[in-house]
C-alpha cells in the first residue's frame, strides 16, 4: 500500500465536468493498492496520514498534523502508483490490486477515515478523473506500510 501526500492550499477532483472532491487547505493522498493489501494495513497508513506532521506550527517548524492546522482530506485511488518501473519503458501493473477488490478495500478505508475525520472528501474509484491542486511548498511525502 502506497500513498502519496500533498500538502495543499486548495484540491478537487473533476469527473465529467462536475466537481465530485473538493477541500480547501489540507493533503490530497493519491492511494495504490496492492495484492496483498488488508484493511488492517490500510487503517495503519490512515492513522499515520491524519498524525503525520507536515503543516507549519507557530515557528514554522512541521510541528502540526491535518488536525491542528484545520485542513481537509482528499482521498483518490490511483493503482498506478502501484507499477514497477525498474525494467523497461513501460510501466508493470502486475502488483496492484484487482479493480473489484481495490474497490472494495478503497471504500472501507474511505469509510474509516470519515470515521475518524470529518473532513473527508473523495474521488470516485476508477472514474476518468481531473485532480486540479495548488501544492503548498512543496511539500510531498511518499508513505507506504506493509
């Protein structure tokens, strides 16, 4: 499980021309799913994105986690985060998910996350989806678990 996170002024996620996700000040996580993914592991990597400390405190040091600096959650799948990219020129997609267990395990850790967030947006899983973004900083972070 994979999980990129963007620390950002403003996300959403567009699908055919509606805005489905949408937050303001907050992290955007690109999710890929593995094969041998669990919700188990899945609640870990949540726990770990909404205690991460990646906002700016009062020195301006990453002292504050989403919840301290008041920031939303965008979640959206993205199994290609999942693609082996070591040989080649074009990606392996060997280790993600099958789509109809990625949804599924998608869905629940969405589910926990609104269970233990209240600003939680989404995408739609496997849609054609645009992610527009202003990225705060930089400031992104790859986390996995395994």
């Amino acid at each position: 499980m994979r999980a990129l996170l963007q620390r950002v002024l403003e996300a959403k996620v567009v699908v055919d021309g509606e805005i489905i996700g949408q937050i303001e000040k907050g992290v955007l996580v690109f999710l890929g799913l593995a094969k041998d993914d669990n919700l188990d592991k899945g609640k870990k990597l949540i726990d770990k994105i909404l205690k991460y400390r990646f906002f700016d405190d009062e020195q301006g040091k990453m002292g504050w986690n989403i919840s301290q600096a008041h920031g939303g959650l965008l979640l959206v799948s993205q199994f290609t985060l999942m693609a082996q990219t070591q040989k080649g020129l074009r990606p392996d997609f060997a280790p993600a998910m099958p789509p109809a267990e990625a949804k599924e395990l998608y869905e629940q850790l969405v589910g926990y996350a609104q269970s233990q967030f209240e600003r939680v947006q989404t995408g739609i899983f496997a849609a054609d989806m645009q992610v527009h973004l202003v990225n705060d900083g930089p400031v992104t972070f790859n986390l996995e678990v395994e």
